[in-house]
C-alpha cells in the first residue's frame, strides 16, 4: 500500500527511541516527510506551530487541482 508518510522524531522523547524512526522512514514509499525536532514525546504540544505547518505544508503539496 503506497500512503503518504510524515514521521516525526522527537530527539528527546523519553518514551520511543528517537532512533526507532529510521527504518520506517526508510521503508517507507513516496510521498514522504521526516522531521527531527529538540522536543519531548508530545511533539505537537511543544511546538504546535511548527507541527502544523509542516504537516500542512506537506498535505498541501499532494494537493493536485487538476484532479
């Protein structure tokens, strides 16, 4: 199955392995995204801003008008 992708490592998670992330990054079909943050487990509570534009930067470009 060919979905896209947005992986998230929060270098200073203390619940997952920040390291965990490669390999489903890797494994993982275009589109994808990646992105490696100073933060703690709850990415999106301590830097929302960021969080949001970058996913939304990154949905926004599979949005094709033409289709």
């Amino acid at each position: 199955m060919n979905l896209p992708t947005v992986i998230f490592r929060a270098n200073q998670d203390l619940m997952v392995n920040p390291k965990d992330t490669d390999l489903p990054f890797e494994n993982a079909n275009q589109p994808k995204t990646f992105w490696s943050t100073d933060s703690g487990h709850n990415i999106y509570k301590e830097k929302k801003l960021e969080f949001e534009e970058r996913v939304l930067g990154f949905l926004n470009g599979l949005y094709s008008p033409d289709l």
